[in-house]
C-alpha cells in the first residue's frame, strides 16, 4: 500500500485503484450515518450517479465498490485498458463535474465541494483487491466507532515519553492510537529471529502468554514470522495489548487497518513510526529493521524476550 502519490508508479497503467477523496472542510455534506449504514443527502446521492458516470466519459476505466460517507468517500476504479491520460486527471475531473452540478441543483454559485487532491491505494495482487474492497463496505461501521473514541484515532506528531528513547537526525516520533500504554509499569520487547526453532518458537510462546496474563504490553516491529505469530497470539488473548513499530511513517489520512482499528477503538494498541513518511514504497532494509528491533528494546527496558 502507500498513499497520496506513489511517484514509483506509471498513473495511466492497468490495475485496480482504491481512491479518497474529502470534502472541504469535512463538513458532512453528503448524509450522515446511521446504525443501518449511511442515510445519503440529496448531495451524496449526486455523487454517486456521478461516480457510476465515470466510464461513460472515460471508458478504459470501469467503476467498483464505492462507499459515499458524510465527509468523504472511498471507490475503487480499474483501469481495463491503458489511459491517454493519468488517473489523477479524471479524478479531477470527477471533482470539477460533482462541483458544477451541486452549484447548479444547490443555487449556491460559490461551493466549496472536495477538500485539495485525493489520496489513491494501488491493489498490486488479488489479496489488496479483497482487502480494499472489505475495507469500504466495513467504513460505516468504523465511521461510528471513531466518533465514539475520537481521542483513539488522532495521529499524535512528536510525540514524546521518558520510554522513548531520543532519535538521531533530527527525527521524531508519530503515534496512532493509545500513548498511555508507553506509561505502563511492564513493558515486554519482543524478537524472534527468522532461525528460531519450532520447539523455541513454542516455548517462547508460553512466556509470552504468562507475561501477557500479568499484564505486560508487547513491543514489537512484529517483522519476522516468528514475531507476527507471537502478536496472533497476543491479539487472541482480550486482555493483551501491544506496541507496534511502523516502517515508513504514516501516509496522509492514514487509519489502522483490520484488526489493528477495532484494538485502537479499544484502547490496546499503539502503532509508533520513528521515520518520516516520503509517499514512496521504502525498502524494509537489513539496516532499518536493526534499527526498529534495537528501538523496540529500549522501549522495552530491561524486559525482552528473544529467541
């Protein structure tokens, strides 16, 4: 995945895009959310006939799930064939004919619509394909849990904790989700090397539950196998929560995704970045992922457990 503009990539090419686009300033123009799912405005229903429009004026594209919330939608496009043009220029099109015709229907000559540009997710295998479109149709339900736990779901910049250790070049911390876990008396580092034994791996997996069940907080890049299996099984446990670092910063209008949301919603998880996002694909280098797990340790403390 990667977000508001993969430079990396060849805009008018083939493949399935999943694009944002925000109204300005998030006023809630286009309906608003119900526990059935979104009640559309006579302004949002404008705006899917009009996303349903699209191939009719560009017919190398043709239109996928699509979910118009009150602030902002999200739909997926596949380009078929190659476009004359970049997808960032129908895009804009898109914006400029919603804009016109809801000046027209609203009387209002001077409506401001759509927030600046668009944030586009680029489906580069069938399973993205899957995940974005499951990602839409569960929006309203998130939508509703973010309005209950707004504190939750703030990106916090620079952030700062007597847990975290100072970062070289300048560099800050950026946190999603809960700071206070940082505050909490135990705090266990996880690493599992890519050699780990299955009767290591096993055995490592007893003392995490145990840590887990006196209420220790996980700290993790969570990269290698044996890492992702130990914050499965972390995860599978109510009472377990987890400190996630994150390579490659965090992209404009980003939100948790899967599992990791519903755990911001309830308090257990902390997803930290000590880079800086670039909008392009970073490579998960030997060098940086040292770096994470050594950061991970002295978030940690004296508490780690390695195999």
């Amino acid at each position: 995945m990667q977000g508001k503009r993969a430079f990396w990539h060849d805009y008018t090419g083939v493949g399935f895009y999943l694009i944002t686009l925000t109204t300005a300033p998030r006023r809630p123009l286009f309906g608003r959310v119900e526990e059935a799912g979104v009640a559309l405005s006579p302004e949002g229903l404008r705006v899917l006939e009009a996303w349903r429009r699209i191939p009719a004026f560009t017919p190398q594209i043709e239109t996928s799930t699509l979910c118009v919330m009150p602030d902002h939608l999200h739909g997926i496009l596949y380009v078929r064939e190659r476009l004359p043009r970049p997808l960032g220029a129908i895009v804009r099109g898109f914006k400029s004919g919603v804009t016109a015709e809801l000046r027209r229907v609203t009387g209002d000559a001077g409506l401001g619509v759509w927030d600046d540009g668009y944030h586009d997710l680029i489906a580069l295998n069938p399973a993205s394909i899957h995940a974005y479109h499951d990602y839409i149709l569960d929006n309203p339900r998130r939508y509703r849990l973010k309005r209950a736990h707004p504190d939750l779901f703030t990106r916090i910049e620079a952030l700062e904790a007597p847990s975290l250790p100072p970062l070289p070049d300048g560099r800050t911390w950026t946190g999603f989700g809960n700071p206070f876990l940082l505050q909490a008396p135990w705090r266990l580092a996880v690493r599992v090397s890519r050699s780990v034994t299955e009767a290591e791996l096993e055995a490592m997996r007893e003392e995490v539950t145990a840590k887990i069940r006196r209420d220790a907080v996980m700290v993790s890049p969570f990269i290698s196998p044996g890492e992702r299996a130990m914050v499965d099984l972390a995860l599978a446990m109510p009472q377990a929560r987890v400190i996630v670092l994150k390579s490659g910063g965090f992209r404009p209008l980003y939100k948790p995704d899967g599992r990791y949301f519903d755990l911001c919603a309830q308090g257990r998880v902390l997803i930290l970045s000590p880079y800086a996002w670039t909008g392009r694909k970073e490579a998960l280098t030997r060098e940086r992922c040292l770096e994470m797990n050594g950061l991970a340790a002295r978030i940690g403390g004296d508490n780690a457990t390695a195999q």
